[in-house]
C-alpha cells in the first residue's frame, strides 16, 4: 500500500516537471538555464549608416560654397568690406574671411576620412562631428592671425570699450570671446549644411 502511495507520487511529481520544462523556453549550449539567447535581447536592429550623396564631387563642393557664403565671419566681413572698401587692415580682413573656407574645407576632409573608416549613422553624429573640427580649426587659425597682424589690441579696443570709454572687461576675456565667437560662427551653419547635404540616408 505503501509502495503504490509513493509510486503515484512519484509519477505526479514527474507530470509536474514535465510540464514545467515543456513550457519554459529551450536554452541554447553555453548558456545558463533560463537565460535567453543573445540575438533575442538585441530587438531594435542598428541603424542603417549614412551614404555620401551622388554625384558626391558636386555636392561636395557646393555644400563648401555654400557653407562658406552662409557664415557670418565670411558674409558680414564682405559686406562690410563692399560698403566700404577702405581699411586700415586690408590683410587682417581678408585674412579672417579666408579662414572661412580653409576651416570648412579641412573640417570636410575630416569628415569624409572618419565617415570611411567608420560610417555616420545619423545626421547629428556627423554634425557634431564636423563642429568640433570646423570650430577647433578656424578658431586656433583666428588666433594666429590676431597674433600675427598685431590687431589685437585694436579689436579689444572697439568692443571693450564703455560709452564713458571704460573698459568693462580684461583684455584676454575679450580675445577669447573674439576666437570662440568666431569659431562657433564659423563651424556652426557649416556643420549643419554639409551633413544635410553631402550625406543621405
């Protein structure tokens, strides 16, 4: 009596594994019980990467014309230069409009170099991207030019000054806003144009 107790116990305790191991999921080798596969954690599938947008010289080089006629440095010196062309600094001026393009042509270059070895995969990566270069670069090239034309003091001179004629700051917090400004004038519409329109999805 005792023995056909335990037997009917025995078999109920098997149905119960049986159908315990029935519905959990099989587990793949290598892998603990119960933990699911790899592949099935990664539900959202990565990004396409972006492609250079064909014919990619044409739109290469109008996004270069035109991110170099959209930034202010380029457009505001111009103008200005337009409405008045005498200056007692013609180098400087035409100096800091040239920066314009030589730090949007480097930061496109660099660009195009990290997009081959590893693809942008959206828009902003490679805005991002081309900022801090475009900034990095018109930014120290804004400051060898203010060191080499000597026109420093000139410029801390016009924007520093209070209508009473006092200075309101010191003079290296005036020329670090003039290379940051700068830069950031530069690198900004630069950055945005050319990943919209050198690079598609």
């Amino acid at each position: 009596m005792a023995t056909g107790n335990l037997d009917g116990v025995s078999m109920w305790i098997a149905t119960l594994v049986r159908r315990w191991l029935a519905g959990k999921p099989a587990a793949e080798p290598g892998t603990a019980t119960g933990a699911l596969p790899r592949r099935s954690r990664s539900a959202v599938p990565p990004a396409p990467a972006l492609r250079w947008r064909a014919p990619w010289l044409p739109w290469q080089l109008a996004s270069w014309l035109l991110t170099t006629l959209l930034a202010p440095p380029f457009w505001c010196v111009g103008t200005l230069l337009l409405i008045n062309p005498a200056s007692d600094q013609p180098f400087f001026w035409a100096a800091a409009m040239a920066i314009v393009p030589v730090a949007n042509g480097v930061a496109m270059i660099a660009a195009n170099q990290r997009h081959h070895r590893a693809p942008f995969a959206v828009h902003r990566a490679a805005a991002a991207y081309l900022f801090s270069i475009g900034g990095l670069v018109a930014g120290t090239l804004f400051a060898m030019l203010l060191w080499a034309s000597h026109s420093t003091s000139n410029l801390v001179d016009l924007l520093s000054a209070a209508p009473d004629g006092v200075r309101t700051a010191g003079e290296m917090s005036w020329v670090a806003a003039l290379i940051g400004g700068f830069g950031l004038a530069s690198a900004l519409p630069a950055c945005i144009v050319h990943a919209l329109l050198a690079f598609d999805e």
